[in-house]
C-alpha cells in the first residue's frame, strides 16, 4: 500500500497537471471568440497557467527534499 505522503504528492500533481490543461483551453476558447489582450479568459487562463506550474515546481522541490524511503 502506497504511503499517505506519496498519494498525496501524486494527486498534487494530477491537479496541477490538471489546471495548465485548463488554463490552455481557456487561452484558446479565448482566442477563438476573438477575445482581445485583456480578455477576460485570457488573464484566467495565464493565471490557472501558472498556479498549475507554480505547484508543480513546489512539488518536485519537496519531493527532492524529503528524505528517500526503502
């Protein structure tokens, strides 16, 4: 059985994975509805992109950081 902390760190990732996906379709549903540069799907979606890299890169930094278990 996987640890807490692991299933934890995996779905941290899903998620995150998760809203850059979203954050993409909203630029491009955007784009596609002719919206302009500062639309307001635009703004959403560079900021779904980056709260879904940010925790991304957060969670490989703690990933690196915890100690390594057998």
């Amino acid at each position: 059985m996987p640890e807490p902390r692991a299933v934890h760190r995996g779905t941290t990732g899903l998620l995150s994975v998760l809203l850059v996906i979203i954050g993409v379709a909203l630029i491009v549903r955007t784009i596609a509805a002719g919206g302009g540069a500062l639309a307001f799907g635009l703004l959403m979606g560079v900021l779904f992109i980056a709260a879904g890299l940010g925790r991304i890169y957060i969670n490989q930094r703690l990933a690196a950081r915890a100690p390594r278990e057998r």
